[in-house]
C-alpha cells in the first residue's frame, strides 16, 4: 500500500518567510511524528499526535513551529518568520494503533533557507 | 527523559566481516528498541526492532540483542556486503508516559569496503 508522503520534496525560502511543511500518514495510522534531521545530524523529535489527543509539542524548539493534525490524519508543520538555522530535512513518520512504536518514515522535505 | 547514546560514530569493516554497533539507554521503563537504516539521501527505514521481554532477535544476516540489565543493546551484521553501508539509528522508547516517542541515538556510520 502507500507509504507516508510528504510535500515539497524541497523547498528554497528565503531568511523571514513562512512556510508549510505537508505530511499524508499512511491511512488508517493513529499516530503522527515529525522530525528534524539537519545535515549529517540524528533524528531530532518535534512533535507528535495520538488520535484525538492532545499533542507533545516537547521538541518545537522555538515558538516560530508550530503543526497541527486536521481530521486525524494529514498534518502540516508551519515554521515562522525561518531562519537559516531552520535548513534541514523534515521528516514525517506514523505508526499503526495496534503497533504504536513501529514508525513508517516519510521521504522527508528538505528545507533551505537563504 | 530517556537519554540513548550510540558507539562508534563512524565504522568500516571489511566485506564480509562483521560489524557491531552498541546503544546504551538511560530510562529503565524503555521497552522498545528498534533500529534503523538510513541510506544516503533515502528515509529512515526499519529494519529489526527487539522488546523488553527478548534477549536476542535474528533476522538472515541480522540479529539484535538487549540486556536490560546493562541497560545497552547492540545491532550485529554479519557477513557485510557493500549494500549494508549507510547510517544506521538505534532508538528506544516506553509506553508509560503515553507519549510513545522514540528517543534516537546519534547514528553510525557503516562503511562496507569490497
């Protein structure tokens, strides 16, 4: 079946834009990360959806991030105001109810920003 | 929070050696340790997970041990082939919080040498 997509695959912004990052879980999985893996760099947690839950927005690392979660199931991350530290790839992944900790990446959204 | 660490960094072996690469965990509630492969420019993708109540898992040329003792748990490749080299995550996680994040180590770098 489908995976996790995301859109753009890339995107160019300059310093002081917003911009949406999109991610389309795969159907019927209840829960949504997003990640952030600058170059050469790990996998830094953002945020993360269960269901109808309220969201850890733990790892937003400034109040210009933000996300949220429409009808269950596609999410959109938006980044305020970017700046270049912000260049990254953004990475989406969801995993299934009956099995929560096995996360499905999405191909991810490279974000730079000039 | 959990806290993983990952050793070594970076790792070149031989084809057809074995590699070896160790994850230590902080939070003893941890039950879930999954382990990724991230080739060059691709998603994270997973590749063996292994829980709380297992000692070992084998999959082909791939097996994954946990001593929750130690609190450390070690990803073995065996008989490596040049496809095996990209960056490869270990991750720990617990449903106690409700939260169900992974915490992610650093990752390695595999390197497999023809």
């Amino acid at each position: 079946g489908a995976g996790v997509s995301q859109s753009p695959s890339n995107k160019v912004t300059e310093k002081g834009k917003d911009v949406e990052l999109r991610c389309d879980p795969i159907s019927g999985h209840t829960a949504l990360y997003w990640y952030r893996q600058s170059l050469g760099q790990g996998l830094e947690f953002l945020i993360y959806f269960q269901g109808n839950s309220a969201p850890d927005k733990s790892g937003l690392p400034s109040d210009r991030f933000s996300a949220e979660r429409t009808g269950g199931s596609v999410s959109t991350l938006t980044i305020q105001r970017t700046q270049q530290e912000d260049s990254a790839v953004y990475l989406c992944a969801s995993s299934p109810r009956a099995r929560p900790y096995e996360q499905y990446f999405g191909p991810g959204t490279r974000l730079t920003v000039t | 929070g959990e806290n993983v660490e990952q050793h070594p960094s970076t790792l070149s072996v031989q084809e057809g050696d074995s590699a070896v690469i160790k994850c230590t965990y902080s939070d003893s509630a941890s039950n879930y340790f999954p382990w990724y492969k991230q080739e060059l420019g691709k998603r994270p993708q997973l590749i063996i997970d292994i829980r709380s109540n297992v000692g070992e898992k084998k999959d082909q040329r791939i097996a994954v041990t946990l001593n929750k003792t130690a609190k450390h748990f070690s990803l073995h490749i065996t008989e490596t082939q040049p496809e095996d080299s990209a960056v490869y995550f270990c991750a720990a996680s617990s449903d106690q919080t409700g939260a169900n994040n992974l915490f992610f180590g650093t990752g390695t770098r595999l390197t497999v040498i023809p």
